[in-house]
C-alpha cells in the first residue's frame, strides 16, 4: 500500500495511492484516519494530478542515521582534507521538523549562503508503533512502511559552524515524500539521485553500514520511537552543487521519486 | 500571568496559576483554548495541590542555544582538560522533544550509563508568534512567556559519543515547567540550582554571552520560528552527579521551581 497525505481546499486528509504507473491513471481513495491510527476507506477518489501531496507526516521528531555508508563518511572526510573516521556504534542527529516540505515543493537558497546547496538523498522509516527496547529481531514490527527523504546541506556551513543549525536546517531543507510505501524490505531498496535529469548517486539500501533493524534496536535503547517518528537511514555519496533552478529527484525502487526545485530566497 | 497546562482524568486544559505563593492557596483558573491561539477564561477553578501539572506545551522544536556562558563553557573545557573555545556567533542545537517531562515527574537514569546524569538548569523562552526575519528590536514581540528547562546530561557519553543522542536526549531528559510566565524581561531572571536542597548554581539570565533578543533575530534570519517553538537559552555551570534518590531543583525569579526526583532505570 501506499499511505499519502494530501490537501484538497482547506482539508488534509490521508490516502491511498493506486496505479500510480503515471500521473495521469493514478488515483488517490481517501481514508479516514491515519496509518497510525484506526481509519477507514471512504468511497471518495481524487485524480493524483488535482490534489496536493503534503509531507506524509510531520514527525514529532526527525533522526538522521548518518554517516551510515562508507561512500557518504569517505567523501565528506576527503572534502575535508582530512582521513575518514568511522563511528563506533550507530548514533543519530536530530533534525528540525520545522524544515520539512513535500514533494513538489521548492528549496528555497537562503540568502545568508553562497548561493548553492548540496542533496542526500535517505531513505526514510516511519515508526508505526510505540518501539522502546526492542529487540534487532522484532524491530521492523515497529515499522508502518518507507518513503524518500533529501536531507538538503549547505557545505560552507557545514565546515564553518559550530552546530548543523544553519547547514542542515533551514525552512525548506527537509523534502519528505511523496507517501509511505508499506510491506517492503528495507535492505533491498535501489536509491538513485537525479541533478537536472543526470543520475549523481545509484546505490543500494544494503549498503549501509548499520541495517535499520540495528538503528531501531540500539535507539530504543534509551529514547522511545513514537508513532509517526521518522528516521532518514544516510546517503552514500558527497554530492555537488544545486543553484536555483536546478531540480534534484530522490528515486527509491518501489515507492517513488520525491522531487523538487531550487529557487532563490527572494 | 502564569499560564500552565494541567490534567484532570483524562482531559487536558490550559488554565492560569493565581496565589501561588503556596500550593495549599494556589488556584488554576481552567481556560478554553490555548496561549498560542483565542482562548476564553471559564468559571471553572482548581486547587493546584489537586491537579497534574503537564510540560506547558510540546513544542514542535526544542532548541538549546548552548554554549551561552562563559563559566558553562570553560567548565566543561576544563573538564576535558582543553582551553575553552568561544563561539563566534550564536548557533543552537536540536533537542529530542520526545524527552520532555513536567515538573514532578522523574528523570530516569538509563541503565546503560554509569549511574549518574548531570543538571542544566536553563531559562525557557516559549515564542507565541510566528517569527521570520524579525529584527534584535522586535524580537521579545514574538515571545508569549518564559519558564524553565533542565537540560540534563549523560558527561560520560558527551564526551564518547559522536553526537548528543544518548548524552542528552534520552527519555525523561528535559525536564520543562513548571508554567509559562508573561510579562518579564528576559536579561533580569535570577537562577538556582538546588541539588537536595544545596545550591549548585546561582546566576543571571544577564549574563548570557547573546541576549535572547539577539538569538531569536540571528535564529530567524534562515529558520522560521514556530508558535509553541522553545529555546532553552544555556547554563552557567558544570555541575556534578546526580544520583538516583536525588531531587533537583531549577528556580528562576517570577517564574516558580521546577523540581523533579532522580530514580534508576528499573
């Protein structure tokens, strides 16, 4: 199934997504209730090219499992100049909600910058059931479906400033989307990155260098996930740049492509 | 005004705290609606011996704009036996708002550590409107009150760990109460902590190395600040252990205490 979240006037509602092959056939049936709660098909359909998808959910908290591929630790070190150093354990950074667009969406450039910024596409994990200490075994359990995160940087300020405050967490550095694919498996997702049509980055969700079952088990160790907590699982290169308008697409094989534009702050 | 956010059975209302110069006279006036929206002031009254005090809003953001002073950041160079750094500008952190508790409740030392957890205790800026690119003059428009944070902390992971996930954001770690007070002004709050009675910390909100007017303007320049959006504005201190069985208290003048109780992980 596909979970969306969507708009039509002033009303937000949940949905799902069927024969989404092309923009044109694909059809939206609305759902009261959410994927984290108990809901119900209604008999309502829209047409997927006249509503407007919304982020799949705005978390309570949003986690960025990185650096979790080698190719992603590698590349960010040697920008660096520096040798790469490989965590230990599996430790996560909290990003801001508050930064969180939709697919479709624009990245706004903030003018403070110089000007670029700099994608990671992520597969993302939504948290469907109350998960403390659970086992490695048992964790996907606590896992309502995926979708696509692009956990847009600004470099400069990534190597100039004390905290990730202004380097990962501007308004519109969260593209979320565009839905929650369920009953698939995480380890076996394709992730490819699209800079104006031109692939930047094609890996696999089994390279990671922690598996999300592995996340879940050592995070729940000490904080409890929440329904509808979101954990974007790392990217694997060090990508270029993006000037306003460009269009960067985040594709995951089975559920979708996330994509968005990049425009000046005005 | 002294707005707090209270449960009685299962309901949750806001109400505002009258007499409170002793639990015994202390009266919550319950109000329809919210600080952050039209609210209504109703008949209805409870004592405040009688009701359970809740965090006085789950912000969609917890920031915590620490370093913030110079004794705070020195202590903990000392501490790692470096000369302190000094930031250049001010740039805050994320917090897990999934760890907030209110006051009263306990903070649990997670089995995983060694036995002892750390106290921050913090000025609590709640803003009430939605700020963007506001200037250092404006800014104390877009606060609604003021309360208080303990920031508590795990030094032996802070000083392991790759991120701040397990040394400051694990359940329970961010105490927040006990209500938010209107009126005030933000550089001339006094603040204690009491750790069993004994004073650990005793300084003043005047003394932050940036005012709070200078980081919600900084903050709002790339980030929209939220209604309900907290930020914790720094400690003074490096302060020691606490130990399950301990009570920590986090006065600040005007405002009220907010105390809880260290217990182990059971």
């Amino acid at each position: 199934m596909k979970w969306c979240r969507f708009q039509t006037g002033q009303r937000v509602s949940y949905g799902l997504v069927e024969d989404d092959k092309s923009a044109e056939s694909a059809v939206v049936i609305e759902v009261d209730g959410s994927p984290f709660a108990e809901h119900r098909i209604t008999a309502t359909r829209h047409s997927l090219g006249r509503i407007k998808l919304l982020p799949p959910i705005i978390p309570r908290v949003l986690y960025a499992a990185g650096p979790n591929y080698r190719g992603h630790l590698e590349g960010m070190a040697k920008r660096r100049g520096e040798p790469p150093r490989y965590p230990a354990r599996p430790e996560p950074k909290l990003r801001s909600v508050n930064a969180i667009i939709g697919t479709d969406d624009d990245i706004v450039v903030p003018k403070e910058c110089a000007g670029a910024v700099q994608p990671e596409g992520q597969l993302a994990v939504v948290i469907g059931k109350t998960a403390r200490n659970v086992s490695r075994e048992d964790a996907l359990d606590y896992v309502v479906g995926y979708s696509i995160g692009n956990d847009i940087s600004q470099r400069d300020w990534q190597r100039s400033d004390r905290t990730l405050f202004r380097a990962k967490n501007c308004d519109t550095f969260k593209p979320f989307g565009p839905w929650i694919a369920t009953d698939l498996d995480p380890a076996k997702f394709r992730i490819i990155v699209r800079h104006n049509g031109t692939v930047w980055e094609d890996f696999s969700s089994g390279d990671q260098i922690w598996d999300t079952p592995t996340w879940i088990h050592e995070m729940s160790k000490t904080a409890t996930l929440h329904p509808g907590d979101v954990l974007w699982m790392g990217t694997q290169g060090a990508d270029g740049d993006m000037v306003p308008g460009d269009v960067i697409e985040v594709e995951i094989s089975s559920i979708g492509v996330l994509r968005n534009r990049v425009v000046a702050q005005t």
